[in-house]
C-alpha cells in the first residue's frame, strides 16, 4: 500500500509545471517540512492542502519502512500542525541539523517511548497497588508532581513484595512499533544509542543487551533477601539527570550537540528535549506536546528514520 501510495504521490508531483519542480529556485524565506505517516496518500495531501488553504511546492516524496515521506516547501505556520492531526498524519518543520547519514546520539527515555508500557505500572498490578500507582505516574508524567518524590512514594508501595514480579514483568516487554528497525538502521549508520529512563536498570539493562545499546542510565531498587524495601538506591534519575545524561555522552563519543536527538513522552523528558539538536515527543502528554521541537502524534517510532532522512533528501534535493 505504501508503494502504490508514493507512486501515486510522485506521478502527481511530477506532472506539475516546472515552477514547482525542485530545481526551480522559490523565493527566499519559504520553509521546508516534511507531512508523513503510515496513512499518507494523495487524498490526504490534497486534504491536508485544502485544510491549509495553499498549493506547497512538493519536492520529494519516499518510503521509511510504513511510512510515506512528502517534502514541502512554502511559508510555514504553526497551524499547519493541527491541520495535518486532523487528516491523521504527522508534520514537521525541517529546522534542525541531525540527519540520518551523519552518524550522531540518540538518547530515549524507556517507559512509554522505547516500550509501550510504564514498568512501574505493570509491578505495581501484581504487588495490589496498581491503581493508586497508575494515578501517581500518569500526574507525574503531565509534570503536575514533582518526579523524585512521586517516583521514591510508588516504589515504597512496593515494599514487601517478592522480586519475582519484576522478572514477570520484564519478561513480557512489548517493545514500541518501529524501535527495532530505527535503532537497526541507526546503527547501520554508525549511530550511538543510549537510553536515560526515570524507571529502573532492572529492565534497563536487559534492553542494552536486547537493542546492542551503547549505554543505559535508570534508577536502582534496593532489594534484600529477595524482597523489594520500597526504596530506591543512589540519586534518582530525572529530568536535569537526563539532560546531563545527553551532554556527556556527546562529550564522550565526540559527537556536536547540535547532532544528538533526544525522544520521549513525559515532563521529565523535556530537559533533554530541549537541549538535543533534535527533540521529539512522542505520543507525549500535552505539556511535552506544547514545548516540544518536534510532535509525533500518529507514526510509530520510525518517526525517527522519517525526520532523519528528510534532511539528507534536503540536501541532495538542494545540490540538484
């Protein structure tokens, strides 16, 4: 369907006059940005268009896996990005440096973003305090509690309970749609991967091996005989924890910051966001969504391979 999609999407660019085609120069000052999604057909670009109320200049149009990529250009607006919500599609403006083929960092947060479930969620089900849990991390994550005293009173729900519930949780990680094959041709491309998670080594580390991660950072259970104590040990990762997270591992793999990209969902994700020279929210709580560079609303975690691979169709698109 995605083939059929891109054909139809060229052949209809392709038939435009030439004041549309790429090596046309268009006036200075116009945006480029790219709408895509798994959903993203010649229907919707007309739709998104009409929404609009413009004709953009298209430029390209390619597959990432599932998805379907059009390059744009014309003078953006930030409006644009609700009109293309309404047609079930994502859109980003193309204003910043990280590109696929330029190898940089990509720092994740784990809950809700490497993986579709919060942990501390799942084990609280099976220690009985799942609800009261559910409640605290989902105010947490809209930033309306503080992160390490939320995060230190869940865990101290868990006290009592054996350590075999982490295992059962951890053996049934359902990994987000689209992580494998991006961190596959990340590292194809000479990427270093990390994660840096509120959440706990426990799962952290089984994915570093799982996903061939360069580096993993998360917060630790104290557990003794067996038994969780309810606390945890050492400094607590949170949002300043994260941010300096990304800073070093630029500084150790000798990568600029302007090429790092940071992903997450959460309000202790936004630190990161923010000082990456990509930052993503992905399927992330409405504060994340408004302060966030990029939203990803609708594409799975290939949103990544999306966005990257436009700058580099940007530049050839550029040479040409």
């Amino acid at each position: 369907m995605q083939t059929q999609n891109l054909a139809t999407i060229t052949q209809y660019f392709s038939s435009f006059p030439s004041s549309f085609m790429p090596q046309i120069s268009l006036p200075q000052g116009d945006n480029y940005f790219i709408l895509y999604g798994t959903t993203l057909n010649l229907s919707a670009l007309n739709q998104f268009q009409q929404k609009c109320g413009k004709n953009f200049a298209i430029l390209d149009a390619w597959n990432v896996l599932q998805n379907t990529v059009v390059l744009l250009k014309g003078n953006w607006d930030a409006q644009f990005l609700a009109y293309a919500h309404e047609v079930s599609l994502d859109l980003a403006l193309l204003d910043f440096t990280p590109s696929l083929e330029n190898a940089g960092l990509l720092v994740m947060d784990m809950d809700s973003t490497a993986i579709e479930i919060e942990c501390i969620d799942e084990i609280a089900k099976l220690a009985g305090t799942g609800e009261l849990v559910s409640s605290i991390t989902a105010q947490a994550m809209r930033g309306e509690l503080d992160f390490e005293q939320s995060l230190r009173y869940r865990v101290a729900t868990l006290k009592g309970s054996p350590e075999t519930i982490l295992a059962k949780v951890r053996d049934n990680l359902p990994l987000m749609p689209g992580l494998v094959d991006t961190l596959q041709e990340l590292q194809k491309y000479g990427w270093k991967t990390a994660i840096a998670s509120g959440g706990f080594t426990y799962f952290t580390e089984y994915l570093k091996a799982q996903l061939k991660l360069d580096y993993t950072v998360a917060n630790n259970f104290a557990i003794e005989n067996g038994i969780l104590t309810g606390e945890v040990v050492g400094d607590v990762v949170d949002a300043q924890y994260k941010a300096r997270t990304l800073q070093h591992l630029a500084q150790q793999f000798a990568i600029d910051l302007q090429n790092t990209v940071a992903i997450g969902d959460g309000a202790n994700d936004l630190a990161m966001l923010g000082i990456a020279g990509m930052g993503v929210a992905l399927h992330a709580k409405p504060k994340v969504q408004q302060q966030a560079q990029i939203v990803v609303n609708f594409a799975d975690f290939s949103a990544l391979l999306c966005l990257l691979s436009a700058n580099d169709k940007l530049r050839k698109t550029n040479k040409e």
